[in-house]
C-alpha cells in the first residue's frame, strides 16, 4: 500500500483536519525533547475521539503500519519519537483535551488523556480542589503521556506518583479493542487492575484516551522555606524530622547544590536573593487546606530544631505570595539553566531515602576520577529519593557527541552505584527508546520476562511504540 493510499485512508477516517501535512509542522511532533534524535514518521495523525483512536489502529494493524503514541512530546528518553523506518504513525492526542467531568463529592475529575496537565490542574482548583501532580513541563505536558510514564514531580512526597492517583482509565489495544473503565472508585476489588497496566508503558500496550483521576482538598495555607544547608547535613534525617513534626503536611522537600542554583539565577531577569549554604539548599513547603491551622507558626517551630540540630545553616520563609512565586521560580528554572549554558547529560536517579548521602559521596569521587574538570548540576526531589544528577556540558563541547560519551561511560559507572545502593537510573523519566538497554543490564531478570509476556499479550505484532521500554517475546534477545 502506497503513502498516498495511506494519506487518503487515514484522511478519509480523520477529515482534513486530522492529518498533519506541512512539512513545518510536522517537524514539530519528530524530535525528541532533548534534540538528540529525529524520526521519519508515515504520518502525523490527530485523532478527535476514541472511536476515531480505535479506527487508526485497526487500519494500521491490518496494514502492520507501527503506531506511536503522542501527547505533550516532552519525554526525556524519546519514548514518543517514531523510528526512522518511515513505517510509523503518530497518533497525537492533542485534539482530545476535554475536561470530561469534576466531581467535588467523589473528589475526582474525568478528563480526555490529550488534556494539558495545567488545565487539569486549573479545572480542579475552579472546583475547590488539588491535583497533586505538579511537574516543571505542567504547561504542555498531557495526561495520557503523565500516565505512559508514572510521572513523579514536585509533590511525590506527599501525594505519591500519577500511579497513586489514577482511579480509572480508558484505552485502545492493538486491535482497537476499547478498554472502558472510567470508574471514580477508591474501592474495586474486580479482579487485574488492568488500568495499573499502562501506567508506566509508555504507549507500548495501546493508546490511553481517558483517565478518572483522584483530587485532594485544595492547600489554602502555604508555609514555603528556604533552607541554606550546613556541610554534610543528613538529608534524609533532616526530611524524616520535616516529615514527622509538620504532622505529615509536607509537600515539597527539593534539594539543590550551589551550581544549581547559579545556573537558575543566571537565566532569570529577577532572581530573588537566595543561595546555597555549604551543604546545597532545600526549599520545603508545608500546606493546609484548614482555616484553622497556622502553618508558618508550625514552619518556624519545624525549622528551630533543625537549626538547633546544626543541619541548617539560616533558613527564610517566605512573606508573601511573589516571595514563595520567586522560589520556586529558581528550582523550576533549573532546567532552563543547563539548556542555556550547552545543556545537560541527565541522570534521573533513585535511591533510598536512607541512602542518598551514600549516593552522593560515591558520586562525587567517581566523577573526579573520571575528569577533574567536568561540572555537575544536581537537585531533585529528594522527599521521595529522586536526585537529578547532572553532567554540564562544557561549552565548547558538541552536545550529542559528549553526552554520547558519557553516556558509554560515567554514566554507567554512577548507575552501577545507584543500583548496588538499592536504587535505579529512572525515578520519573521512564525508559523509551533511549535507556532500553539500561533497563536490560540492569532490571531484575524474572520482573523483565513477565514485562515482555505483558508485551506480547497485548500487542503480539508490536505495533505499539516499537522499539521502546521492552520488546515482545518473538523479539527479545534475553530469554
């Protein structure tokens, strides 16, 4: 079957407005996030409705055209980038952004999976009520692509990860099969969780297109500190003392060094007045959705034992609303930092709460041993064992060609050390197609075989984001 007879199938499905023809656009939807690898897709598809979702992929099943799933196209790991085989399609979710439902008494909102996870964010708050998933790319990253990948996030700590807060779901299989179980439950003890499935597969078993998603009471009160660390403070007895005195009202425990820091500032036109002590920083923030409860009073008696203790060197609340805006400001703006400055070679780290400052010294001398001259950039989420380990580009450097050799050696190095403390090279980012082979070296043999028999049950002719996370039995090279 010719591209042109598949341009009109997929026209006749979808309307004009369904595909994607103008070669500017299109190169939009073909490159990873981090630039470093660009596809050839057949087409660039744009369904409106499930039913149109379930019609793509009985087409392109029976052609055996692949299918790669899209929504926000913010992965780290190229999880929604096609191949360069030219035998792909993107299915965008874009269009499917509708905001199904808010249910303030079940405390829920149904929503398409192309919804923006700011406008989610908004529509619960319009109703009195949080979702806690929060993360740097909020403004264009979509639900379906949170769920592919378990998003984490800035409020993991508290709230748990999107994992923690789907109720229901909807999806398409490989053979246009829908899977309809938008259910608001808490309680459904009916046999496999079968939603739990996708979480995490990224597009690998079918396309999600609706997700019932859990609220919480939205925080009116906000106490929001920044913390100047005392050299090698223990950071996971400071946050186990954070954690208990605020009476489990934590919402944000995020750690960053001095270098972090400065990267922020420098790409911010206003950057408040704050740096690192000799240990880094942290920025904790506590919250209450109670009239009743004063949570800078609770802040300030949480903050004089840690000082007491010697783990903290000064710490600041802040007074106000654009005092607390222009600190987050700075941990958001991190990212932003790197990318200025030649970017970043990522590792997406997680380790044991108990051993992150274990992490952090073996680290440290791997790297110097490596090359005294590299610079690294680390924050992260370390509420829940999420460090962002970052290896600066060097200016001059070709970004694809260093973080490549990187990549084929430090790297594994600081992920040999990550996973002998009980830990993994992927807190939040996910597999795709770039750490594919991470996951083989590394991933526990039998959790990996029942990946791929997973795999091969739902998409036994792989059609679905092949070549990403994990391959089907028929292909895969570990038995």
């Amino acid at each position: 079957m010719s591209h042109a007879i598949h341009d009109r199938a997929f026209r006749d499905l979808l309307g004009s407005g369904g595909v994607v023809d103008d070669p500017e656009r299109i190169s939009t939807y073909v490159t990873d996030q981090r630039q470093l690898f660009t596809g050839a897709p057949l087409a660039v598809l744009k369904p409106a409705t499930t039913e149109q979702v379930a019609d793509i992929v009985r087409l392109a099943a029976h052609h055996e055209i692949g299918i790669v799933p899209q929504g926000g196209n913010t992965s780290y790991c190229g999880g929604a980038t096609p191949d360069a085989s030219g035998r792909q399609i993107i299915v965008s979710l874009e269009r499917m952004d509708k905001i199904r439902e808010v249910d303030p008494l079940s405390m829920s909102i149904s929503v398409d999976a192309g919804a923006i996870l700011k406008n989610v964010q908004d529509a619960a708050a319009s109703a009195g009520l949080l979702l806690p998933l929060s993360l740097g790319a909020e403004g264009s990253c979509r639900i379906g692509g949170n769920i592919g990948t378990n998003a984490g996030g800035l409020s993991v700590v508290r709230y748990g990860m999107t994992r923690d807060l789907l109720f229901g779901i909807e999806a398409v299989l490989s053979d246009g099969t829908v899977v309809s179980d938008m259910r608001k439950l808490r309680k459904n003890n009916t046999g496999y969780d079968i939603k739990q499935c996708f979480v995490g597969s990224e597009g690998t078993l079918g396309i999600v297109t609706g997700a019932v998603l859990r609220l919480a009471p939205l925080p009116i009160r906000r106490s929001t500190a920044w913390l100047k660390l005392a050299r090698g403070v223990p950071l996971a007895e400071l946050l186990a003392l954070v954690r208990r005195e605020s009476a489990e009202l934590l919402t944000a425990f995020e750690f960053m060094t001095a270098r972090s820091i400065a990267l922020a500032t420098d790409a911010m036109t206003n950057p408040p007045s704050v740096c690192a002590g000799a240990g880094g920083a942290v920025l904790a923030e506590i919250a209450s959705s109670s009239r009743h409860l004063d949570v800078d009073e609770l802040m300030e008696a949480v903050l004089a034992e840690a000082i007491e203790s010697g783990w903290i060197e000064d710490a600041f609340l802040a007074q106000s609303g654009s005092q607390r805006t222009a600190m987050w400001q700075v941990r958001e703006t991190i990212p932003e930092g790197e990318k200025r400055r030649n970017g970043s070679v990522k590792h997406d780290i997680s380790v044991p709460l108990s051993s992150i400052q274990r992490f952090l010294e073996l680290a440290d001398t791997q790297v110097r041993s490596y090359d005294t001259d590299l610079e690294l950039s680390v924050y992260g989420h370390v509420g829940d064992g999420n460090l962002h380990y970052n290896v600066l580009v060097p200016p001059d450097a070709d970004r694809v060609e260093f973080t490549k050799r990187i990549e084929s050696s430090l790297s594994l190095q600081l992920y040999d050390t990550a996973a002998a403390l009980g830990g993994t090279f992927s807190a939040e980012h996910g597999v795709g197609r770039f750490k594919k082979h991470l996951l083989e070296r590394y991933g526990d043999f039998g959790r990996i075989a029942a990946m791929r028999r997973i795999k091969t049950a739902f998409d036994p002719a792989d059609i679905m984001n092949a070549g990403a996370t994990v391959r089907p039995l028929r292909n895969a090279t570990l038995a």
